[in-house]
C-alpha cells in the first residue's frame, strides 16, 4: 500500500483488501466494482495481490478517465 496517499484512500485500500480476503479465502473468486475509481490506483496492486479478482473501475470524468486508460496501457 502507498502511504503517500490520502488517508482516506488508504483507509478503503485496507477495507477492500480485508473484504476480498474474506470472501476469495475459500478459493472462491471475487467481483469489483468501483465508483468514482479515478485513475484506479489501487487497481494493480489488488490484481496482483489477488489473481482471480475481476475489477472494473467507473469514472465518470473524462480527464481522470483518460489518465487511468494511459496508464494501463
């Protein structure tokens, strides 16, 4: 996690990794959908951390939206 970030950011970061935990510790896949995912920073380091989560990120802004596609590029 990056701690250079906003704490709220950082705060969702470990909420959402408790959450996936729960729920893929089984083994069982999980779904992700973000709202408002910026440029989805948190979007690499959860696919890493947890290969078989399907993420998908929403934002509606589109200079926000076009950063995050640049990135992930």
């Amino acid at each position: 996690m990056n701690l250079n970030t906003k704490p709220s950011k950082f705060f969702f970061e470990q909420e959402i990794v408790a959450r996936v935990e729960r729920v893929t510790a089984g083994g069982a896949s999980a779904r992700l959908l973000e709202l408002g995912s910026g440029a989805s920073e948190i979007a690499d380091r959860l696919l890493e951390r947890f290969p078989t989560l399907s993420y998908v990120g929403i934002e509606p802004d589109a200079g926000t939206s076009a950063k995050a596609t640049a990135i992930k590029r």
